[in-house]
C-alpha cells in the first residue's frame, strides 16, 4: 500500500504556500506510475501557484517493490551525518517487516528483497535505475570508486557525489550530483564493460565488496562522510 499525506510548505522563491502529497510508503508493484515518477523526478513535486517554481519534499519514505526486489528506505539527505544510527534503523525495520521477526507469509515474501538505505532523491533514483538496468548496486558502487580514482580533478566531496543518470547495454552515464538540489554537473561516460569487468573480478575487489555487500547503506558516501 501506498500511504500519502497532504502538507502546506512554502515555496522557496516568493514564499507562496503550496500543498504537496507526502509520501510514507511507496508500493511500486501496485502504483507503477509513482515508480515512473521517482524516475523523471516528479514525484512529490509541485509548482507553485504564484511563481511557478518547482516545489519538492525531500524523501521520507518507505519503498517497496516486489518484482524487482527492492525494499528501500529513503530519507532527507541532511540525515546523512547520522548515517550509521539510520542503518540500524532500517535493518531493524526490515527485520520485523520482511525478515527474521516478521511472519512466515511476510518473509517468505522478503527473500527476494535487498534492503537498502538512501540519503535524497538522486540516490533513490540510482537504486531504481540499477533495478532497470539489471546491475548490482555494490558493483556499481565499486565502479564509481574505480572512476575517482581514475579521474583526476573530479569535484567531489561537500554534497557532491557520483550518482548514475542513465545507461543501456553499451554505456553508463555518471554525473556529478549535489544530492541536496538535485542539480548535477560534468558528466561521465563509462563503457559497461568496465562494470562488468569489475562485476566479475571477484579478487582483486574482495576487501571493499565485502565493507557494502551485507550493509544497508550501499553507497560511496559512508566512506566520505565518516563514522
């Protein structure tokens, strides 16, 4: 189930309030079309009624999507700071919803599931796309470690991150994001057969693999960011 709210925020620009649907849950398999607009970054988005401006919420939301196997919770990326007590959260949440205290019915449901933590609405939209796309999301993680390192004068850090755009079966394309404003930069072209080759060298990424495989956050920035 999908489960919506109504709040009144006030535009960033002139200051006009405009009611927006919050989102608490998103149930992909049932509401398809919100999935779509995560996507096209449309979701829980809003103009306002004076100026025009696009209004949006940041993402506090559960996400499911049984199909695909993706259980997510996202949140504001300003909690990323208090991204460890997050985890445990969402770990926690998982475990009695889809996991080792939930009922057998809910989780047999869940073996199918990954359960994932994101800070922002970039990050969310990365996890959708990785679904798409049909990439693991711990080798993609590992892919965007392998680019820093490859490319220099990269501006990352200070709300600035690698996050992937769009891709198909010949290329991916990474973009310099600011997960806060959405807004991303230069762009990356990387070909897929360097995911792949990543995907399937299990050796030589053995260390880090293992640092995101069994972890809810599966993102670069808990490296940045710190403990």
């Amino acid at each position: 189930m999908s489960l919506f709210n109504t709040v009144t925020v006030p535009c960033p620009v002139c200051g006009e309030k405009t009611e927006i649907s919050w989102a608490a849950s998103v149930n992909a398999d049932r509401r398809p079309d919100l999935r779509e607009a995560i996507l096209d970054h449309s979701f829980q988005s809003e103009p306002c009624p004076s100026c025009g401006t696009a209004v949006r919420l940041p993402p506090h939301l559960t996400y499911v999507d049984l199909a695909r196997g993706n259980w997510i919770v996202a949140n504001d990326v300003s909690e990323l700071p208090n991204w460890q007590a997050h985890e445990a959260d969402a770990k926690a949440l998982f475990d009695e919803t889809f996991g080792v205290y939930a009922p057998d019915p809910a989780r047999e449901m869940g073996e199918g599931f990954q359960p994932r933590l994101v800070f922002g609405w970039p990050a969310l939209r990365e996890k959708l796309l990785c679904a798409s796309l049909g990439l693991n999301d711990v080798d993609l993680e590992l892919l965007k470690m392998a680019v820093m390192r490859s490319v220099p004068g990269t501006p990352l850090g200070e709300g600035l991150t690698l996050r992937l755009l769009e891709g198909d079966a010949e290329t991916l394309k990474l973009g310099v994001t600011n997960d806060a404003t959405e807004a991303w930069t230069e762009s990356i072209m990387v070909p897929r057969s360097v995911y792949d080759d990543i995907a399937g060298n299990t050796e030589a990424w053995a260390e880090l693999r293992g640092q995101l495989a069994n972890e809810a956050l599966v993102d670069a920035t808990r490296f940045m960011v710190g403990e």
